[in-house]
C-alpha cells in the first residue's frame, strides 16, 4: 500500500481524487469508482502498488502494436481495476470482479524486480497492460522511470481515461501507447462505459502532440457502435492525430454484462475499407 498521487482534501475528512475524471469524492475507509484507491483516515492510499496480478511474456503484436518493433517479445504487466463501467467488457474479470481482500493474497514485486526480469530475460519492452493502467499510476511511473535508466522501452495499453496534468508527467517516461476509442459517441461513453469520451480524445491529442507513437483500437459491436456516419467522424479524427497513427478494428465478443452478437466478419471487413480510405494503416482484430 502505498499513498496516491494526485489527490487533494476534502471536506469531513473525505478526499477528492484528481487522477481521472471521474473526479471521485471518496469517505474515509471507502474506494473510488476503480475499486483499488482508499480513503484511509483523510489519506488516499493505492491498493494495488507492487501488486501485479499477472506478469507475463507476450509478443508485442498482442498489445497490439504492429509498427512498434515488430516481431519483439515484451513483459507484460497489470493489476486489478478500472476506471470504467464498460457493460461488454472482455476482461471483467480483472477489472470489475474483485474485492479488497484479493489484494492480501498477492505478492508484492518491487518495480526493481519488475525491471531486474526484462534484464534477466534480455527483454528491451514492458507493458503496463490488462487491465486500465490508470489506477496503478504510481506503480507504473515508478516502474517507467526505472526503465528510462536502464535502457527499457515503455508501452501503455489504456483506455485514454486520464487528467492532462498526471498524463503529462507520466508521458515523459512512456514511448507508445495503444488507447482504445469506445465509440464517437457520447452517449454511448456515458451511458454504457460510464466515461467520458473528450477525455480520451484530449489523450490522443496529447500523446501525437508529444510525438509519442500512437496505435488506436476500437472494438466494433453490431448494433451499438456501428453507426456509419459517426464511424467516419472517428476516421477524420484518427486522421487527423498524424498519417503515422496506426487504426485497429476489433471483433467483438458477447462478455459481462451484454448479449450481442459476434461482430460479423462482413461488417468488420465493411468498416475497414472505410477506414482505409482515410486512415494509412489499419488492420483487422481479433478474426
């Protein structure tokens, strides 16, 4: 356990945090929204701070980032958490379905021992990945800054909820990002991923403006986010970012919450032509 960045106090000994924005006003001994920050006796403390749930090897093609070293292996690493509600989310179990007594049975790794393996295993990459990386802020940075030192790449794989001030800090010390776009739709981030898409977008703004590499996945669900008029707003704005942005467009499986159908290989296939016309690099997910 370890005290939060980005916090300020609040009134009645509450806290407000300032990582995300959701902005949680959060009671003594209550979570925030993500379920792995607390409000210990007017302090914020993060639970999940050297407490990685999975620490794994993957080729970097699985992040997926395709123009970012190709071919190369990287150490993959993630906690417990997120800062969304998303009702379809592919990895729930990880992000939503947890409790505070998970964290006491997991073995803290110093962000030294996390880099002391890349060493070991003549890895050049890590990724803070699996679940939302937002929430295990401080373990990531800490981690990002030990990299910088040592020669050691940075990847984040997040969903771009994220305050400017706490993102331009952590960005110094990361060199790609994969952020997913939900939708181009408020509604739809309000309603069934309880976000908020400016957020993000700023994010992506952000990371191009800091000429950080860039790879964009949306995860395509028949009959929620398949409307084609705002399909190509989303394609302008990719677009927009830098030619070298690269555009991944997933297929969707029914997961958690939401009933759907498997995205049909004919829709995804449809919606890549259309972003082929706009975007330099795109490619098809999970098929």
């Amino acid at each position: 356990m370890k005290e939060a960045l980005y916090y300020e106090a609040a009134e009645k000994g509450k806290v407000k945090c300032l990582l995300c924005p959701k902005g949680c006003i959060v009671l003594e001994d209550k979570f925030g929204v993500c379920g792995v920050r607390e409000n210990i006796a007017g302090k914020f403390y993060t639970l999940v701070y050297e407490k990685p749930i999975s620490v794994h090897i993957d080729p970097i093609e699985k992040k997926p980032l395709y123009h970012f070293h190709p071919g190369s292996k990287i150490l993959s690493v993630g906690t417990y958490g997120c800062n969304l509600k998303c009702e379809f989310c592919q990895n729930y179990d990880i992000s939503q379905e947890f409790d505070a007594d998970d964290f006491n049975v997991i073995e803290n790794i110093k962000p030294e021992l996390i880099v002391a393996m890349c060493k070991e295993r003549d890895l050049k990459f890590i990724a803070f990945t699996y679940n939302e990386p937002t929430v295990f802020y401080e373990y990531m940075l800490d981690i990002a800054k030990l990299c910088k030192k040592n020669d050691i790449k940075t990847v984040v794989v997040s969903n771009g909820q994220i305050n400017e001030k706490p993102l331009n800090e952590l960005i110094e010390y990361i060199d790609a990002f994969n952020i997913d776009l939900k939708a181009f739709n408020k509604d739809f981030y309000t309603k069934i991923c309880k976000g908020d898409i400016e957020t993000t977008k700023r994010t992506l703004e952000i990371i191009c403006e800091k000429k950080k590499h860039l790879e964009v996945t949306f995860l395509l669900i028949e009959g929620l986010n398949d409307n084609e008029n705002e399909f190509l707003q989303m394609c302008d704005f990719i677009k927009s970012l830098g030619e070298d942005v690269v555009f991944h467009i997933s297929r969707a499986f029914p997961r958690y919450k939401m009933n759907f159908n498997i995205t049909p290989l004919t829709l995804l296939d449809k919606f890549s032509k259309i972003a082929k016309s706009k975007i330099k690099n795109v490619y098809m997910g999970n098929v």
